[in-house]
C-alpha cells in the first residue's frame, strides 16, 4: 500500500457547475480546496517507489491542469469596483433603482471567473455578518438564504426563456402555461424571498441587438434593476455588442444611463420610472509595449511559475532571457491562452522526460480552443489566435529583447 499519498485530489466527472443554488454554493464551498502535489526535487523524485512515483506524476498532472486564479493589474480593478458597488448596494434602505455594472474585455481574459471569485468572498461575507440567515425574512418561515445568483444568458434568449433561466437556478416551480407577467412575478419572488443581493448574467453578449427578441430581453434586465438587486452583466466586448445602443454615458459619473424599462414588474415593484445606470469595467489583457507592462507580464509569469511541478525547472523558467517576451507572441498576453499553452507544455514535459518548459518544446505546442465547453464562437466567447508566422522562432525577432530583469552592472562613469 502507498504511503507517499492518497488519489484524492482525483476527481473524475465532469468540471464544477455554478447554473444550479446546489451548484453554486458547492462551488463557492470547495472553490480553493484542491492542494497541489508538493515540490519535489529530482533526486527526492528518484528514491520513491514506483507506485509514488506513479501517483505523484498524476498528482502533478493534476495540479497543471487546476493552476489557480492569479490576480492581475485588470482583474484587480474590476474586483474592487465590483465589490465596492456589490456592498455599496446591499446595505442601501432608500426605494431607489441600483447602479449595476457590466464586465466586458477579450474571451479567455478571466471576466467570470474574476467576477465569481468577487461574488462568492461577497457571499461567505454577508453569510457570516448575518448569522446565515436571512435578514429579510418572513417570522416563522425558513427561507434559504442566497446571497449571489449565477446565470447564464439563454443562447437564444427571450424574455421567458430568461426568466426560467433565473427560475431554474432556485429550482423554482414553474408552470408551462405562464405567460411572461406571471414569470416576472415568479423571478421577483425568488429575488427578495432569497434575500439575493447580486444577479449575475454571464455570456450577455449573445444578445444580438438586430432581433426584436434579445431587445426585449436587454428591456426585460433592466426592469430588474427595480427588484433591489444588484445586476452584474459579463460579455465579451459589450462596446461592440450594441448592448450600449440606446444607452448615454455621464462623464460627471463615468457611467452610462438607460431610459426607463418598457417592461413594467407586474407586482409593484417598480413605482418610478427612474433611468438604470450602469458602470462598464473592462478586463483588458496584458500588454507588452512599456517597461511598467513588460513587469506587469513578466510578474504574472513568475507568479504561473510557482505553481508549476516540474522536476528539472530552474528558477527564471518563465521569466529569464527571451521567454515573456515569447510566451505573450504565443498569446498576445491573454491569460486564458497562456494557462491553454503552459497546460499543454507541462503535459508534453512529463510526457518527454524534459521536465522543464523551453522554447524548442512549446514550439511543437499548438494552441487549440473550441466550443465544447459551452462557449459561443459568434459571440466572440472564444478568441483570435496568434498565427504559427507570429510567434515561430527566427533569426531576428519583430521586439526587441526583454531586459526588465537584467542587472545593468555599475553605474556609469564610476571607477574599476
């Protein structure tokens, strides 16, 4: 029997889900659970047993395939206006419409993820604040409390197809002869007897803004802005998406005002005919053009660099010589396309023996995304990747060399 470890940090099935309450408060409980293989040097790799050895590989397989979060410059300042408004919000007492925010930026730059990670640390806060349970509740009633709602917008979404979206993730009933008021009511009841504070609608751009359906769904989400919630809306490229279109942007507040909602909340809800506003935070990728963005980038590696299980990498593996200035050619300094290309290295380096990750093997290395996890390529979900021409190695490279981190030696004009 091994004594080196356990397979539990193997768990076949499919990924985590967040579009149910069971799924989402299961995610939000196990989301910073998995522990990495630990660092093993070569020669401690050499003296384990066949079975460790075995199992260790695995573990590390593993733990390249689940790199964690890393905040970035962006990410760090769509978190803190999403937490400020989030909080800001869920303590307000006035009968005014809440300030929403839409996330936009590049598919694979980390919108949901960020935005999930904000809101589920807003959760387990508010949870705590208030003893679990609801503060709003009814006396003598056990309503579940829920803070944080997680939806996905309908591929081809409608008013009604929304609202059973939002409906299906509090697993409420809901009757297939309802028409669209009595939907609306359903989804205002669930709001504010969950006491939820904060409705995220992720893949929000596809919405296309030429059909009169997703119109009136666009038209439908604004009237919830009246059920004392806060609305988060994540998209990629929400500027280009004509979700903006009828919107106007207040240079006093740098936010943009929407006229009132053609849909009015059948149960009262909505008494004013009060514009909605939203903040739009975008998520840019890294770029590569300043000795500021150059750190930026080169930090960010060293920081995926930590969590890498290779038994021959050197310190620097990411970071020295060459390698930023390579791996952002791989990927234009979008983070999902670096962790895709970091994955697949590591795969191919334990595969090979090489155990370290050099130019020459990500060369043989091809970047490929698709749609099987749900994301949609009309929508812009899934990005543009560099051509082999753009990145592949040659004798003279289109940007000069990275030297952020090269010891300039002493300073001029002093003695020897």
């Amino acid at each position: 029997m091994s004594t080196f470890g356990s397979p539990a940090f193997f768990r076949p099935g499919p990924p985590p889900m967040r579009d149910t309450l069971p799924h989402w408060q299961n995610w939000v409980a196990t989301r910073n659970t998995f522990e990495p293989a630990p660092q093993l040097r070569l020669a401690e790799w050499r003296h384990l047993s066949p079975q460790d050895k075995a199992l260790h590989d695995l573990h590390r397989a593993v733990t390249h395939a689940n790199l964690p979060l890393l905040q970035t410059p962006m990410s760090l300042a769509v978190t803190k206006l999403l937490r400020g408004r989030v909080q800001s919000n869920a303590v307000k007492r006035k009968p005014t419409t809440l300030s929403g925010l839409m996330i936009t930026g590049g598919g694979y730059q980390g919108k949901t993820e960020t935005a999930c990670e904000c809101l589920a640390t807003f959760e387990e806060d508010w949870l705590a604040l208030h003893h679990y349970l609801n503060p709003q509740t009814v006396p003598g009633t056990r309503d579940l409390h829920v803070p944080v709602a997680y939806v996905q917008t309908p591929v081809t979404a409608k008013p009604k197809s929304l609202c059973k979206a939002i409906l299906h993730f509090y697993d409420a009933e809901v009757n297939p002869r309802m028409d669209l008021p009595d939907l609306i009511r359903q989804v205002a009841l669930s709001l504010r007897e969950h006491g939820t504070r904060a409705l995220l609608l992720d893949d929000i751009t596809r919405l296309r803004m030429h059909r009169a359906d997703d119109q009136d769904t666009l038209d439908l989400i604004r009237a919830f802005m009246s059920m004392n919630v806060t609305l988060v809306l994540v998209g990629v490229n929400i500027h280009g998406a004509g979700l903006l279109r009828e919107g106007r942007h207040d240079p006093r507040t740098g936010q943009v005002a929407f006229p009132p909602s053609r849909h009015k909340v059948v149960n009262g809800e909505e008494a004013t005919q009060t514009e909605r506003r939203f903040d739009v935070a975008e998520l840019d990728r890294f770029r590569y053009d300043t000795d500021a963005q150059i750190m930026a980038w080169t930090d960010h590696l060293a920081g995926v660099e930590g969590h890498l299980r290779l038994l021959k990498a050197k310190p620097g593996m990411l970071t020295s010589g060459t390698m930023p200035e390579y791996f952002y050619e791989r990927t234009d300094g979008v983070v999902g396309l670096l962790e895709r290309l970091v994955e697949d290295g590591c795969r191919e380096a334990l595969d090979s023996g090489a155990e370290c990750l050099t130019e020459p093997l990500l060369d043989g290395i091809a970047i490929t995304l698709n749609s099987a996890d749900g994301r949609d390529l009309g929508a812009g979900e899934i990005p543009d990747i560099p051509e082999p021409k753009e990145w592949k190695r040659s004798s003279s490279r289109t940007r000069p060399r990275n030297t952020v981190l090269d010891d300039q030696g002493p300073a001029a004009g002093t003695g020897s």
